[in-house]
C-alpha cells in the first residue's frame, strides 16, 4: 500500500519544497503528541467544559494533519494509513446508528438510552455511557473523515 | 478592575485592526499571511480576556488552547501550500 | 500581597498590551517581508507571553494559572516555528530581500 | 522534544546477577528516559487540563495516555532525516534547563530590541542575509539553535540544510554577535562535554546586496 502512496501523491511532490525543512518536522513530532491529548481531554469533558465529539475530533484530525503537512503523505502513513481511514469514518458511523437502532429494537426511540442493555447501570450512569459511545462513534468518523479529504485532495 | 480590562480590550482591539491593512495592501501572499497571523495571535489574548471579564476564565480558557492549536496547524499548512507572487513585486 | 500580586499583574498586562500594538506598528511600518516577519515573530511574541503571564498572576495559585502555563510554554514553543515557516516559504520561491536604500543605488 | 532515546550502553543481560541493584535502575532509566519522560510530561498536562481527581476521570486520563503514547511510538520509526537515522539524541538535563532559563531571558531582551528599532523614528534598521555552517552533533541540536536563532534579538532562520545555515539579520551589531559563536557552542554543550565558541561557526558569508543571489 505505500508504494502506491507514494507513487500517486503527484499533487504533492509537485507543491511542496524540494527538502523540507527540519524545524518544522522535528517541532510537529514534538507537538502532535500534545495536540492528541488536548484532544482526548475535549473530548471526555464534553459535560462539563465546552467541547464533546466534534471538537475532539476535530482537534485529534488536526494533530494527524499536522504530521500528514510536515512530514510528508508518505512518510506519515504508519501514523494513520490512508486505506483505513475511510474504513474507520464507516465504523464510527456504525456505532452511533447502531446504539440509535438498538434502541429502537429494544422498545424504544431512536438514541433512547434507557432501553439499551446494561442492566448493572443506574438510569442515570446509563445516560452518560450511552452519550459516550455515541461520542466514540462521531469522534471517529469526524477525524478519519478530515484525514481522508486531506488525503482525496491530494490525489493519494 | 473590570473597566481596567475593558480599556485593554478597547486598545487590544485597536492593536487587532492595524494589521488588516497590512492584510488589504500587502504587496504579496507571504505579507497577507503574516498579517493574518499575527491577528490571529491578538485574539487569541482577546479570548482570555473576554473570559475574564465575564468571569468564566475556566471555560474560555479551553477555547483558547484549541484556537491557538488550530491557529498554529493553520500557518503551518498555508505556508506549505500558498504560493507567492514575488517576481513581480518590488 | 493581594496589592503586589494586583500591581505586578497590571504592570504586565500593560507591558503585553504595548509590545502587541508596538507588533502590529511594526507589521505596518516596516519595509519589506523578512523584517515583518522579525515584528510578528518576536515582538508579538514577547506581548502575548507578558499579557498571558499577567493574566496568570491575577489569577493567583490555581488550576486556571496552571492551564495559562501550558498555554504560554506553547505558544513559546510554536510562534518561533510558525515565522520560520512562513520565512522560508517566502525564500524559496525567490522572494528578494529589501537590502536598504543606499546600497540600492552603489 | 520527547523522543524515544535508543540507548548505546553496553546491554546489560538479565540472568547474570548484577552485584549492584541501582546499576540494573540506573540501566533501565537511561534505556527508557524519553519514554518515561514522555509519559511523565503527558500525565502532568492531562492533571492541569483535567483537574479532576474522580475514579472515572483518573481512568479516562490513563485511557487518553496510553493511546497518545500508542500512536505516537509509531512516529519513532520515521527517520530524523534522510541521511540520519534515528541516532542518539541523549541530551544533559540539566544543563537543559538552565539553557531554557536564559532563552526567556533572550525572548525579553529580543522583544525590547526590535520593539525599540520599530519605534525610532529613523528606523536603524541594515538588513542582510547570513550563511554559515555550524558543526552540531545531530539533527534535534540543529533545531534547537534553529529555533534559538529566531528567538534572540534581531535574527531569524530562514533556511537549514544539513549543516548550512541560512539566516536574516537585521543590523549588524546582531550579525556580529550571531557569528561569534557564543549560542553555538551553548548548544552544543547539551551534547557534549567541551568546545570552544571559535571552531563552532565557520565558512560565513555575508549578502548584503541584491546582486548576491
């Protein structure tokens, strides 16, 4: 799979600088391990501090694309490969309909979370983890949606 | 206190709009996304500071740390990306 | 201590707030892109660090002051990196540097 | 600045008896540095963000943790550079953070000096480009004076390659200053034991009209 990465990331090559400089390569290794975590943090106190699903997502792409500018498409690809991404925004979206559809087949509304079947949980503890995996579901496709239109703009 | 704070939002705001002349006039790329930046950098301070004055500095703090890493994710990727018309600048 | 504390956060405030306009004077003011770049990656730079650590001082020993600590360390840490960025894009696709006027015309 | 550090020591086999107990410790530090230091660093920004201390809250911390440390111990397998690999970047702490301290000092004295070039009325200003080659030990030693470069009063890099640097000055008290050597060999003390601020900084040149490129 990298070798036809690297073969067909033409728009790149063709836009970017002959070397890239080292500066900025060593300081965004050095930063997107930061960046991801300040993602996960808005990510898991969505209730208490602005943030939740998107932003994290949001905030979890920018790290990655930070790598995919200054190290190059083909360089980065251990990091997130290009083939999984858009398998990955499928499974996101799979879990956060599935939860909604569960629910519906155990009798209640769509996204009704008291229905879903965790009966050691208390009503409330329910909701909470119910919202969470919802969360799950739209951090994952909003990242890996992110990185693959970086990656579809490119042509790789 | 507080009118100390608004004073500085009124000057910071002043500070904000100088260079968007720079942004309007600027004889190539590379000097529109220099003033580009350096405006995203004051409002980066303007947050933090409405945050303070509203009292809910805990809050707008978080917004800050996001807006100054997509900030940073920003000039990184229009440098690489933006091309310059200098040959035909002075 | 609450007067010190109070005193010496109004000083930096007023300290960031200065650099910043004296930045944004020096994005206008200044000849050409390189030296431009020089204002908005060190004079800005230095204001926003003051004005943060002022706000972190009226803040006093809290969480908050914590989270404005880790706000400034990365700003020191990227504003350096994003000039050089942008510097050395504008170098490679032969932006020519102003030289000053008097060796213009030798 | 968090790296996984590939240690050179001699490996030191677990089922010989090591007569000292700290020695196996001290191995296993200097083996792991940059990755306990990595989980050390991580675990402290997430306490500042958070400043939670509930049970569910410390176990999403660890969660968070352990997938940042997951995905970023496979940028370890990128190389530094093209002709370097990932080489040993053992840096001396200490004189780590005493280098730090006195880089805020810089950013202070920078800020006062372009501020007061901006602001005078005739604007001193005597723009010229610098190329000069510095002996660093290896690529992170590179960025570090990159960066410091761009930090202290009057200097900022344009351009590194291998061990060329290209930088824009903008009066020439500050070129002067640049090309002593003084930061270079402050920099490369991280690394090494001793060096002199002469032989860190040679081949310069100086362009200073349009004509020069």
């Amino acid at each position: 799979m990298s070798t036809t990465n690297t073969e067909l990331c033409s728009k790149e090559s063709s836009m970017m600088a002959p070397t890239e400089s080292p500066i900025v390569h060593l300081a965004s290794r050095g930063i997107s391990p930061v960046i991801l975590l300040v993602g996960m943090y808005v990510f898991f106190h969505g209730h208490y501090s602005p943030g939740g699903g998107f932003q994290g997502g949001v905030l979890l792409a920018a790290a990655i694309l930070l790598l995919r500018l200054s190290l190059g498409t083909s360089l980065s690809q251990p990091v997130m490969p290009s083939w999984i991404t858009l398998r990955l925004s499928a499974l996101g979206a799979l879990i956060f309909a599935g939860i909604g559809l569960l629910s519906i087949l155990l009798g209640g509304n769509f996204l009704d979370y008291h229905y879903l079947p965790m009966p050691w949980l208390e009503p409330a503890y329910l909701r909470y983890y119910g919202i969470l995996l919802v969360e799950v579901g739209v951090t994952i496709t909003v990242m890996t949606t992110l990185v693959a239109i970086y990656d579809d703009l490119l042509g790789c | 206190m507080q009118t100390f704070f608004i004073s500085i939002a009124l000057v910071l705001c002043i500070a904000l709009l100088i260079p968007f002349y720079r942004v309007y006039k600027g004889p190539t790329v590379f000097d529109r996304l220099l003033g580009a930046a350096a405006v995203g950098a004051k409002i980066l301070t303007l947050i933090l500071l409405f945050g303070l004055i509203y009292d809910r500095l805990d809050m707008f703090i978080d917004i800050s740390l996001g807006y100054a890493i997509l900030n940073f994710v920003g000039v990184i990727a229009m440098a690489k990306y933006f091309r310059s018309s200098a040959r035909s600048a002075k | 201590m609450s007067l010190l504390q109070d005193a010496l956060a109004i000083i930096l405030v007023l300290g960031g707030t200065f650099f910043m306009l004296v930045g944004s004077i020096g994005i206008n003011r200044l000849p050409d892109f390189f030296t431009r770049a020089h204002a908005s990656g060190k004079v800005d730079t230095l204001g926003i660090l003051m004005f943060l650590s002022g706000l972190a001082v009226f803040e006093g020993f809290t969480l908050t002051s914590a989270k404005l600590l880790l706000i400034i360390a990365f700003v020191a840490f990227t504003s350096p990196v994003a000039a050089h960025a942008l510097a050395r894009r504008a170098l490679i696709y032969g932006m020519k540097p102003w030289y000053g006027k008097r060796k213009d015309e030798g | 600045m968090c790296k996984v550090v590939h240690a050179t020591q001699p490996f030191l086999f677990f089922n010989q008896v090591s007569p000292f107990s700290t020695m196996n410790n001290t191995s296993l530090w200097l083996r792991h540095r940059g990755l306990i230091l990595q989980i050390l660093l991580l675990s402290a920004i997430w306490l500042i963000l958070s400043g939670r201390t509930d049970a569910v809250y410390l176990f999403w911390g660890v969660v968070s943790v352990a997938f940042v440390i997951w995905l970023s111990a496979k940028l370890h397998s990128i190389p530094l550079s093209e002709k370097e690999p990932c080489g040993t970047t053992r840096i001396i702490i200490p004189r780590l953070i005493v280098y730090l301290f006195w880089l805020v000092w810089q950013i202070i004295k920078s800020g006062t000096y372009v501020a007061y070039l901006i602001l005078h009325p005739k604007m001193p200003i005597d723009p010229m480009i610098v190329r000069f080659t510095s002996k660093q030990p290896n690529v992170l030693a590179r960025v570090i004076l990159g960066n410091s470069i761009t930090l202290t009063p009057g200097t900022l890099t344009l351009d590194i390659e291998d061990d060329l640097f290209t930088v824009h000055a903008l009066t020439q008290e500050v070129e002067e200053e640049l090309v002593s050597g003084d930061m270079e060999a402050r920099v490369a003390r991280l690394y090494m034991q001793d060096c002199t601020s002469e032989d860190m900084c040679c081949d310069i040149e100086l362009i200073t009209s349009g004509r020069g490129r």
